[in-house]
C-alpha cells in the first residue's frame, strides 16, 4: 500500500496537506498533527462476495410503514417525555452534561428500567470498573441485577461483546474514554471521538439496536468534540443543573424522532434521579409570602408550565459602581430592565445594588418573566410586598410597554391549580381570553403594573428620579424655555444671529 502524510488538526479534525502555524477550519494555533496514512488501492468494480456488494432497495415514499414505529420505553415519565416516547430502535442518542450533574446515575436508572422488564441490556463502562460499578448500583438501590456489564475503554472490544450477548439496547459510558488501537491520536481527541461516534452509527444503523452514548461538555457548555458528531446522531439530550442544587432539567436540543420544546424535571437524592411530575409545587413550597423582593412567574418549559419564583433584593452601593448580579435569568437583559424602569418608572438605581436570581437553581431564557423581575426589583425598591396569591407575566419592551406571551391560557391554568386567583397579564392578551380561571389584571404598561401589583399611585411610581426626590411638577419646577448656548459657543450658534 501506498503510504501518505497527513495532517490532522487535533481540535476541530481539518485535514491538510502540509503542516501550518495556523488551522484553516478552526483557526487553533500548533494544533495540527503529522499522520501516516495508508492508502488502500482503488477497485473499480464491486467489493464483497462475486465482486459485487449487497445493492439497497429502493422504495417510493408510501411503501415505507412508520405507523406502527416500536419505542422501548423505560416507565420514567421524564425520560421518556424528553425522547418522545421512549427509544427508537437503531437511534444513536446522545446524552451530555456537566461533570458530576448525573448523567450516568440517570442513563444507570434507564437501564435498570429497561432490563426490568425483560429486555437485554449492555453497558459498556470506560469510566468505571465493574467494581466501581457495582458499588454505585447498590448505593442507589433497586438496579435490576440482570443488566449486563462490560468494562473496556477499547471500541474493538465492543463488537464481539454484541455478538455474544445480543442486546436490545446499549448504553456506552463515556464516547471520550474509548479510544481505538488504529487510531494514532491519543483518547479524547476530536478524531477518537469522531470515529467512535461513527463506529456506534455504524452498529446502530446495521442491527437496529439503539445506542445511547454519554458525552461531556466543555466550559462553553457544548458538546466536547468536533461539533460533525451533533449532526451524526439522531438525539442530542442535555443534563443542565447546579450540582449545589436538587434539581435537574433533561432537554432535548436535537431529536428526529420527538419534539425539541419537552423538558424533563428531576430531583437529585440519595438514591437517584426521582422524576418530578409537579414541579411548580416544589418549587414553591419554602416561599415566604409577605416578603418584598418576590414576584412568582408562570414560565414555560417546552410545553409544561412551570411557576417560578424570581427574587430581587435592592440595596445602598458600597462602592462608586452599583453591581447588577443575576442568577437564572440573563444578566444583560436584567440590566435592560432597570433601564426601562429608570426611564419609564422613575426608579434610580444609579446607587443601588440589584440582585436578582430564581429560586431552586432554574435558568429561565425567555422573556415572559421580564415583568416577574422588574416587579420584583421594584418590589424590593419600595420595600412592598406582592401579593401571595397573584402571578406576573408578560414581556417588557424598551419603550416600557408590556407584549403579550404565548400559550398563557395554559400558563394561568397551571397557576390556578396551585391557588392562585390573581394574575397581572398584558392589556392585548387578555382581550382575547375566554373564561380564564382565574382573575386577570390587564397591564399595559409597566408603570401600571407597579401600580396594580404593589399599590403605589402612578405619580409615586414615577416620582423617584435620579435626583432621589419628588417628581420634577411636584418640586415646583416649571418647563424652561430653550436650552442655555454651550459656554465658548460662536455668536451665530446663540441665537441664530450674531450681535
């Protein structure tokens, strides 16, 4: 065989001719790598046996049945919510996380589940001996005993183990761990991953079994590895959460067999991940009612309501800059809040600190909370609480007006089975409710609804200006006439004529 040099840049897997400073695909320097690469002749003919290999049937698209299209499904209401309805079979999934936020006690759980009911499961640990293994199972309790076990951190190893046990699902714990002899670069690599990633396609694709791999993530939060492994699977799921808190979100950002909107909701405990079938109620249950700085928010996770609780505590600046610190919603749209609620309300914070987070470790995105925190800022502000059994939703723009959001007939439903009987929404939106459950305040804008929400009048909640005092009518200050010429200006730019 012919011999050839290549090289490969280790970060993004771009392969040149010869060596650069610079990668052409990802613009890393020093990442590429020298590589030997043997050629093999090129046959015009067929491969396979009498020189020919196996031609795939062509059908037309209504000879394909996808009616009666099996799911194993593992009775884990949030797990199977998330893969629209459990596994497909020969899907490649994807399952990726921070380090430590239980990917594997979940996929372990899965696969508990899955044996449970009489299916063959293999679990190829790389990260884990089968000791470790075991003892992990018996910490968590109730792992079924007949899921099988492979520990091998080679992907050759893998194939005469399916062979041999013939699985109906396989979970491979960590794609990054396995690493092949033929390949030159070290385990972890963007090419290891690359071609284990399609080694397990391959597998899939060719015996219908489905394959769930667990894949890191870096600081970024993305997928560690060369970004083409995404588009090679069929699902990819993330494990979000703080691992100071209880709570876990397991969402889809990519799945062909299932919607990417669902979101699966589990606690974290000393025997696992438990599916939380109500999240709000949990979420809701240590809010001390009475309290200033508190507004409760119905957001929406994929299709599932879920009321939140957004906290905002406004105090005296110790330093000249005031610092603005968010926890769960995007600093930089915080930020844009308080300055709709200088400009709109009234309110200085040119020597505050303002702090805002949610409650329960949930990161929350989307903008039908923007009234929840600047009620709560504002609330904190005046030092007034909201009241205990009312909800605030609606998004607020730049000029101060409140939009409407959307699915909110479901958003008020949900607050209305947790006892809610008040709910401040925007003016359009409510128009076109029909029946709510509940009582609707209509907002317009976000000055009316600090009015409706904390009770102030609508002079008191613009009143506040920068200069801490009354507003600019109440202090006896009257509209002047044009603005003072700039001191050193010429003659003409005065008065429009010279003297």
């Amino acid at each position: 065989m012919k011999v050839k040099t290549r090289f490969v840049c280790r970060e993004c897997g771009h392969i040149a001719p010869k060596w650069m400073g610079r990668c052409p695909g990802c613009e890393a320097w020093n990442s590429l790598e020298e590589r030997r690469v043997e050629a093999a002749p090129r046959s015009r003919g067929w491969s396979g046996s009498g020189g020919r290999a196996e031609v795939p049937v062509i059908k037309s698209l209504g000879e394909i049945d996808a009616e009666n299209l099996p799911r194993y499904r593992t009775g884990i209401e949030e797990f199977d919510r998330v893969l629209g309805g459990g596994l497909v079979p020969g899907s490649l999934v994807l399952v990726a996380g921070d380090p430590g936020v239980g990917k594997s006690t979940l996929l372990l759980q899965a696969a508990s589940a899955y044996a449970a009911q009489g299916l063959v499961v293999l679990y190829v640990s790389a990260e884990e001996s089968e000791r470790q293994l075991r003892l992990r199972s018996r910490r968590l309790g109730g792992i079924d005993e007949r899921l099988q076990v492979l520990a091998s951190t080679r992907v050759e190893t893998v194939a005469p183990a399916l062979e041999a046990a013939s699985p109906d699902v396989v979970i491979v714990d960590s794609v990054q761990t396995l690493h092949s002899a033929e390949a030159e670069s070290a385990p972890g690599s963007v090419a290891q991953v690359r071609d284990n990633t399609l080694y397990f396609l391959e597998l899939a694709k060719r015996t219908q079994v489905p394959v769930i791999l667990v894949g890191h993530v870096t600081k970024e939060g993305m997928v560690a590895g060369p970004r083409v492994m995404e588009h090679m699977v069929d699902a990819v799921l993330y494990l979000e959460g703080d691992r100071y808190h209880h709570y876990r979100l397991f969402r889809a950002a990519k799945n062909r067999f299932g919607p990417t909107h669902e979101v699966g909701v589990f606690e974290m405990g000393d025997e696992g991940l438990r599916p939380v079938s109500n999240p709000s109620e949990f979420l809701l249950e240590e809010r001390r009612e009475g309290m200033s700085g508190s507004a409760v928010a119905p957001a929406l996770e994929g299709t599932r309501p879920i009321l939140l609780e957004v906290q905002a505590l406004v105090g005296s600046a110790g330093f000249s800059v005031p610092r603005r610190v968010a926890t769960g919603v995007d600093a930089r749209r915080l930020a844009v809040l308080l300055a709709v609620l200088e400009k709109r309300a009234g309110l200085d914070f040119s020597t505050h600190d303002v702090f805002a987070s949610v409650a329960g470790g949930f990161r929350v995105v989307e903008p039908a909370v923007d009234l929840a925190v600047a009620v709560a800022v504002a609330s904190s502000y005046h030092d007034i609480p909201v009241d205990g059994r009312t909800v605030v939703v609606g998004e607020v723009g730049l000029g101060g007006e409140v939009r409407r959001v959307g699915q909110l007939p479901r958003r008020l439903h949900e607050a209305s089975k947790l006892g809610f009987t008040r709910a401040l929404v925007p003016a359009r939106a409510a128009k076109e409710l029909d029946a709510p459950p509940l009582e609707v305040v209509p907002v317009a804008r976000v000055d009316e609804a600090l009015e409706k929400a904390l009770g102030i009048s609508a002079p008191a909640a613009r009143g506040v200006g920068r200069s801490g005092g009354r507003a600019a009518g109440e202090r006896g200050l009257v509209a002047a006439g044009p603005p003072r010429p700039r001191r050193g200006a010429p003659a003409e730019t005065q008065g429009g004529r010279g003297r």
